[in-house]
C-alpha cells in the first residue's frame, strides 16, 4: 500500500525524483572522497563512477539501452541527464570564463590546450581501431571521451553514435579524469609543476577540470586556478571540434 | 530578475544549436556542428558586452550561475542511464585509451615545461 504510493509519486514527479537521488549519490560519493581516499579523488569523479555502476545495474534489471532510465521508478533521470539539461548547463559553465583572465593565459595556453584535444584524440581513435570500431562515427565518439568525459557524449550524441559507443566513450574520460587526480601529486616533480605558467601548461593538456583541479589541490594549492582557468576551455573547444574537423578528419581516412 | 539571466542562457543556447545545425547542413549532413561550443562562445561574449554596457545585475547573474554549477550532477544522472552493459563487453577499450591519453600528455607536460626559462622558475617558483 504504503509502496504503491510512493512508486506513484516517483513516477508522476520523475525529474524532482532524480534530482533527490542524484543528490543524494553525489552526498554519498562527497563523503567516501573525505573518508575513504582522503580527498585525492575528488567527489564527483566518484559520483560518475557511481552513476555508471548504477546504469549498470538498471541495465542488468531491464534489459534495456538507457541504465537506470529504463526502470519506471527512475525514469526522470532520463530527463535530468537528457541531451537538453546537459548541454544547457555546459553552456552555462561558459559564464565563469573571464575573458581578462583567459588572456594571461597567453599563447602557451593555447597550443597546450590544442595538443591536449588533439592528442588523447589520436589516442582513442586508435585505440578504438584496435578494438574494432571501424566506423567514423563510433571512432570519433571514443576519441572525444579521451579529451574528456564531457566531450565525449556531446560529440557522440551530435553525429550519432550508439549508446554502447557512447558509455564506452564516457568510461574512457571517467577513467582519465580519476588517472590525472590521483597521478598529479606522484607525478609533480616530472611534470615541472612549479610556476602558474606550467600549471597553465598542464591544464591544457590534462583536460578534465575535474581532474586538473583535484590534481592540483593535492600538489599545490595556489597552482589551482591557473590550470583550471585554461581546462575550462578544453570541453568548450573539444565540444567545437570534435563534431566537426576531429570527425571530418576520421570520416576522411575511414572512407577516402 | 534571475528568469533574464536564464533567458539569456536559454536564447544563447539555441541560437547555438541552429547555428550548429545550419553549419551541419552547409556541410551536407544531419548533424549538430559544434553547436554548443558556439553557444558558449555566444555566452562569453554576450557576458562581456552586458557588463560593459551595465545591465547585467548580480540577480540576474544567479539564473546563470545556479545552471553552471548543476552541471556535474547533470552529468552524473547522464551517467546513470548509459548503456553500461554493452560499454562492459567492449572490454578494456576504455582503460587502454584513458592510460594512453594520460600517458602521452603527461610526457608533452613535462616536455614543455622543461623548456620554461630557469629564471621564470626561479622568480615565481618561491
């Protein structure tokens, strides 16, 4: 009885509903970041990974293509994580870009930021290839995870790419970021991660905020900002590029 | 009001995508062409002009902001309803790619950096 009715309510209230649980996931994830890695991954790498593990799960239930979308209870999910709340929100993120900021950093900048789109890139592609993915659009769609778990679903999502392709290709940036955040302090000393020019350097190449900023939290806090300011234009120019020249170029050499 | 601020993002986003979508068409295919890009550069500029031109109030700001910061739990919730099955009988595609990124990358850092000038370092490394 008692079920019934809030299984209605769930049902009939599907976005308030995920909002409730993905709070509620990104809560549970803050909490294993504090106490279980002491704050070297950060929260909401974890929460992904948890969303994952929960689509996961959903799939196994319903034996359907959308994770935990398919169960009825958690239908709203589908709305929240859709194509329209994403990208809406990642254009929001643009607003934080201050453009005085963005300027200082400088030229350097750029060509990290370019290398660190155009790299990883090459990396998924042909890792991709390896795997068997021989078509431009499943190639492209896992070579943009690589650039970051942002621009990997947008890209695939605008040129088509099937959802397996498309949680193959978030799975890749998910992993990237966690390897960046937990790598970075290890690694400082051999990345030369001392002044805010090389901290700008590594935000170019590293991509992921997410991974950028925790990376750097844990190797030297003042460097933060400095990374994070150029990361923040790696899905922004990752979202540009991958639909477009990074998937002309694959279509070019998969069908001359 | 917070709704002009959210307006403003709503306006920049589609204009973003149709102009995403036209650039798809002239290109001869069905596709967005970096439609959300564009829209974040549309954001940025647009940012920029209202400030100087004082019309952008902290309130209005909100509408914008309360978006930027939701976007992480977007994009867990994005996550929860991808093909996880499927993605898991691709194998370990996903891990050999992310290794090989963060590999290759981590090599251009240190190699860039290395090149810095010592006196930089020495001036800011304090």
């Amino acid at each position: 009885m008692m079920w019934s009715i809030i299984e209605k309510a769930a049902k009939e209230n599907g976005l308030v509903t995920a909002f409730a649980i993905v709070g509620l996931v990104m809560l549970v994830s803050g909490v294993i970041s504090r106490k279980l890695t002491f704050g070297r991954v950060q929260g909401s790498a974890i929460a992904i990974l948890i969303g994952l593990g929960l689509a996961y799960v959903g799939g196994k239930m319903s034996g359907g293509s959308k994770g935990l979308a398919d169960l009825a209870l958690f239908s709203g999910v589908g709305l929240m994580g859709g194509n329209m709340l994403r990208d809406f929100s990642i254009v929001a993120t643009a607003f934080e870009v201050h453009a005085e900021e963005a300027k200082r950093a400088g030229w350097i900048g750029a060509i990290a930021l370019l290398l660190g789109t155009v790299l990883p890139f090459i990396v998924g592609v042909c890792v991709a290839w390896a795997f068997g993915y021989r078509d431009a659009v499943s190639m492209t769609t896992i070579g943009a995870g690589a650039i970051t778990y942002i621009v990997g679903p947008v890209t695939g999502g605008a040129i088509g790419a099937t959802s397996d392709v498309m949680a193959l290709s978030i799975a890749t940036g998910v992993i990237k970021a966690i390897l960046v955040m937990v790598s970075t302090p290890v690694a400082a000393k051999f990345l030369r991660l001392k002044t805010p020019r090389s901290a700008m350097v590594f935000g170019g190449l590293a991509g992921t905020v997410s991974g950028v900023s925790a990376g750097l939290a844990a190797t030297d806090r003042r460097l933060v900002p400095y990374g994070a300011l150029v990361a923040t234009f790696h899905t922004g120019l990752g979202c540009l590029l991958g639909p477009s020249l990074l998937f002309f170029i694959v279509k070019m050499f998969v069908s001359p | 009001m917070t709704i002009y601020g959210t307006a403003l993002l709503a306006v920049c986003h589609l204009i973003g995508i149709i102009t995403g979508d036209l650039f798809g068409r002239a290109l001869g295919m069905e596709t967005n062409v970096g439609g959300v890009g564009i829209a974040m550069l549309l954001l940025i500029i647009a940012r920029i002009y209202l400030h100087k031109a004082g019309l952008l109030c902290a309130t209005s700001e909100c509408g914008v902001h309360y978006w930027g910061s939701i976007y992480i739990p977007v994009v867990v919730a994005m996550a929860m309803q991808q093909n996880m099955v499927a993605a898991l009988r691709g194998g370990p595609a996903a891990l050999i790619a992310a290794v090989g990124s963060v590999v290759l990358c981590g090599l251009f850092v240190s190699f860039i950096n290395r090149m810095e000038p010592d006196t930089d370092v020495q001036k800011e490394g304090k």
